[in-house]
C-alpha cells in the first residue's frame, strides 16, 4: 500500500476479531514506534503500559466503567492496549538522566556540545514551566505526537487501532500508581485486527473528512 492507501484503510477499529492476535515480531516494531518518536528537545515525557493478557486489559478496562462503558469492548476485545502516560515535571533528575543517555548513544562529540544540549533542552523547559506556564502540557502535546505517528506506523503494518481519549485518567492513575511515580495517564490506543462485523469499517461507513479547499492555502 502507498501512503493515501495507507491512509483510507485505516480508520478507528469499533469492534476487534478476538480470534487474531498480534504477533511477537510485529510487537516489537510496535514498540519501537512508541520508543523512536520524536519529541521536542527530545525530551520523550513518556511511559507506555502495554496490556497483552487478559488481566491486564481488565486492569486498563478499570478507566473505562461508568460514562466511558462505551470503550470497554475496545479494550477487552483487542490484541493489546498501550496506555500512554506522560510525565507530570522535568525535574533535575530526569534532565539530567536524559542527557546521560544521549551521551551514552554517543550524541556528544565533546563537552561543549554536551552542555550546549543540556542548556538548550532546559531553556525550552523553562519557557513553558516560567514564561508559558504550562510544562505539563508541553509533555502532553509530545505524548499526543507520539499518538499520531503510532496510529499511521500501525497502520502501515496493517495492524488496526482504536484511539481512546475516553478513558478515566483518575481511575486509571490509581490502578498502576502512576502519580507517585511521576505519570499521569493521557489517552489509550487498543490495537489488533478488525472484526469482519465492524459497523465502522470503511465500506460500511465512509470516512469523513473537511474538503481540501477548506483546509489547505497554497501559497
Ligand atoms: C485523540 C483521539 C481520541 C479519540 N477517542 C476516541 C474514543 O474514546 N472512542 C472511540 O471510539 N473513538 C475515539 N477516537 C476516534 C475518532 O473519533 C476518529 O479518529 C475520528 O472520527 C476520525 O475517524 P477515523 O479514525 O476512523 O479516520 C479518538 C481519536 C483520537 C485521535
């Protein structure tokens, strides 16, 4: 599949074939879409918990009780489910942890250019915890980033996906600790292959898009 062929054949999995899973070499290159994304700075505010179990997707399917009912058989129903967290601050420690690991991939020639990242990346954190005062969703923003390249890397693997905002980020932050350990949950993506059944599919439900000449000037 070319790239707009890619693009048509995906669309947000509503109901999942429960009989396919996922296969362990593919999950590998799954996790290396989550792990390559870029980031601004390279700041990568992010930790993903992959449900592949049973009991682990009914611990995940705790964020989706009462209201968000609505995402439960996406996430049941799926191959796997990785919920993407973001870090709720960049203190020293992680600043510096980051740029200990550039350095251990060999990103710094010398020190200088070692300092000069380091600076550069807390200039950027700065900004946005002082001037912009709003750190926390800068971190978001790049873990939506990373969102969106998992969503068409998936796809390009022929692998479907739900995208799941709907999901109660309180419960789920308790279920795995994640405020004491720094995260905070932000969206889930169940992913597998879809059902035969799937009202959503494209030739039952064409896709719906706003027209080109509302959404592009060309300059
Ligand atoms: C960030 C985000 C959150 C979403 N949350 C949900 C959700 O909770 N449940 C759901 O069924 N679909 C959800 N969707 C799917 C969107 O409704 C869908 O992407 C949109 O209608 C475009 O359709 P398509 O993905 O089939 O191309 C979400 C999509 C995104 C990008």
């Amino acid at each position: 599949m070319n790239l707009k062929e890619t693009l048509n054949w995906r669309y947000t999995a509503k109901e999942f074939d429960t009989t396919k899973k996922i296969s362990d070499t593919d999950i590998e290159q799954v996790k290396a879409l989550l792990r390559m994304s870029p980031s601004s700075t390279n700041i990568q505010p992010w930790h993903f918990i992959i449900a592949e179990t049973k009991e682990g997707k009914e611990r995940i399917a705790k964020g989706t009780q009462g209201f968000f009912h609505f995402n439960e058989p996406k996430v049941l129903n799926a191959s796997h489910v990785v919920l993407f967290c973001s870090r709720i601050t960049a203190d020293e420690d992680y600043m510096q942890h980051v740029l200990e690991v550039e350095d251990k991939d060999g990103r710094f020639p010398n020190e200088d250019i070692k300092k000069g990242m380091y600076s550069g990346r807390n200039i950027f954190a700065d900004i946005h915890k002082y001037d912009l005062k709003d750190l926390q969703h800068w971190m978001e923003k790049q873990v939506y980033l990373n969102i969106g390249g998992f969503l068409l890397g998936v796809a390009s693997l022929g692998i479907d996906a739900t995208p799941m905002e709907g999901i109660d980020v309180k419960a789920l932050d308790e279920e795995f600790g994640l405020r004491a350990k720094g995260f905070t949950a932000v969206a889930a993506v169940s992913i597998g292959y879809r059902a035969e059944s799937d009202f959503n599919s494209t030739d039952k439900t064409p896709k719906s898009r706003l027209p080109e000449s509302e959404v592009f000037t060309n300059i």
